[in-house]
C-alpha cells in the first residue's frame, strides 16, 4: 500500500493555491464526529435568535505567496448549530460582504447525519447569507433579536473577520449587554476585531480565559505534513495574549471553556462538547425569555 502525500493538493481553480495533503486529511477528518446522541427534549420557547458570522473568503495568503484554500470547517460550524437548533434556537446567518459562505467541503464527515441534516436545513442561507453590515443596526440595537453570536472555525475566519469594525461592533453589544459570544478553534481570531482602533489597554477580552487552536501546531506540524501550503501570516493565540487573554490549552483535547458569556472550544474536536455546553448554559439562562 503506497504512502498517502505529504504534499499539499493543487487547488486549480486559483493560481497557486492548495488544499491539505492527503495524508493530513487522513490525520485531521474522519466520516464521523463524537456526537453522542444528545438532544433536548425541552427546547427553548423564546423568540431569541442566534446570529453566526460566517467567512465568506475561500482562499488566504501565506508567507510564503501561496494561497491556502480553506474557508469554515464544517463539524465546528454545524455540529454546534446542531445542538443549538435542536435546543430551540434559530438561526441567522452573515457574512462581511453577503457573499456565500465558504466551507472546507473535504472536511464534511459523510456517515455523521446531525451534521448533514443541519447542512442540509440551512443551506439556503448559507448560499444567500445576509450582509452583517446591513443588519448592524438591528443585530445590537434596544430590541435584538439575537442571545448571542456564534462564530465558526476554520482558517478562513482570518480573512477580513479580525480586522472587521463590523464585527468589533457586534462582539462590544454582546459584551455590553450581557448576550453570549461562542467560537472555536480558529474562530477566536474573530476576537481580535474588538481590539481595532482601540488601546490595548481598553480590550474587552483582557483577562478572559479561552480555548484556541494552539500556535504550535499553525506553526509546526500543520506544515510539516502539508495541511498548509506554508506559514501563516500571523499567528491567532500569539496576538491575543498580547492583548491580555489567557489561553489554557496546549493541545487540541476537545477541551471547551466558559467564561462569563465568552464560551470558546479548542479544535474540531471541540465541536460537540461545545454544541453542548452552549446549547445547555443557554437553555438554564433566567433572563432569556
């Protein structure tokens, strides 16, 4: 039986892009996820929605000039949509330009049905996505509908999303007036949106514990076995602990945290603990009527 490449795929459809080799695929996805079977049986009856912001971007640029093609990976978008929806709460779906949203469609787990019926209950708005600017004024003013905002992984998420005013918008209502902001693996660097234009000193996530993809890995192992085409621009954890957040994982574990309202995961492999711990902190919340 021959190897599997190292190599990272041609993506042909851009000039110098690829997608993971096929050996770190066969390391990083599988058919199925951990999802365990749980559902809740007493949803949510309120009229309070989820917002996710989603990255409407395929491709990101390496050091190295190359393109990565990536976009949201799709276990930690829609296994934690999963067990939000089934706990009662609907979804609103945006991206920066309203452009649809990209999904690392090599990562979709094929025998996982929660996960291919969720894709399949909202594939409509992720193909016509709102614009998030369009909604701004509606998503943080006195009557939102939303609890909270929900932000996927995948590398894509570092494209625009950070340096988003948009964003940085959104994540100061959900601190402001005590909504839930929910995101994992490379999704915290959606964080750093809040620190644009601000003294670092001013940072709402100063001294909030959270879950990450480890740096290490971006800047290690990932290349070595050609899951990227080369080095990251920036590193995720490394520029939100200049800002003061404390990040408590090394490893990728499925390890998730809450802090506060801030409930973070560390990797695909946090998809279902934090579907979980999102969809139950939510449905025991007093003031979500």
């Amino acid at each position: 039986m021959s190897e599997l490449s190292k190599a990272p795929t041609p993506d042909t459809a851009e000039d110098n892009a690829f997608f993971p080799s096929a050996y770190s695929l066969s390391q990083y996805t599988s058919s199925k996820t951990d999802y365990d079977g749980t559902t809740y049986p007493n949803p949510y009856k309120g009229g309070k929605k989820i917002l996710m912001i989603a990255t409407d971007e395929r491709y990101i640029l390496m050091q190295n000039e190359k393109f990565f093609s990536t976009g949201n990976h799709p276990v930690e978008m829609l296994l934690p949509m999963f067990h939000l929806d089934n706990a009662g709460f609907e979804f609103d779906i945006a991206t920066l330009s309203g452009n649809p949203v990209k999904l690392e469609m090599w990562a979709m787990p094929k025998e996982e049905q929660v996960v291919l019926d969720t894709y399949a209950k909202y594939a409509e708005q992720l193909k016509n996505p709102l614009k998030l600017e369009d909604i701004l004024e509606q998503a943080i003013g006195e009557n939102s509908p939303y609890a909270g905002v929900f932000i996927p992984g995948g590398h894509g998420v570092l494209a625009k999303i950070p340096e988003s005013k948009t964003v940085k918008d959104v994540l100061k209502w959900a601190l402001s007036q005590d909504k839930y902001v929910i995101t994992l693996c490379h999704g915290p660097a959606s964080l750093l949106a809040a620190a644009v234009d601000e003294a670092p000193e001013d940072y709402i996530f100063k001294d909030y514990e959270l879950c990450v993809f480890p740096d290490s890995l971006d800047s290690g192992p990932n290349i070595e076995i050609g899951y990227m085409p080369g080095k990251l621009q920036w590193l995720v954890g490394e520029n939100l602990e200049k800002l003061g957040v404390k990040i408590l994982n090394k490893g990728i574990t499925g390890q998730v945290h809450k802090d506060r309202k801030l409930l973070t995961g560390d990797s695909p492999l946090a998809s279902h603990n934090l579907g979980k711990l999102a969809a139950e902190t939510l449905l025991a919340d007093p003031d979500l009527v």
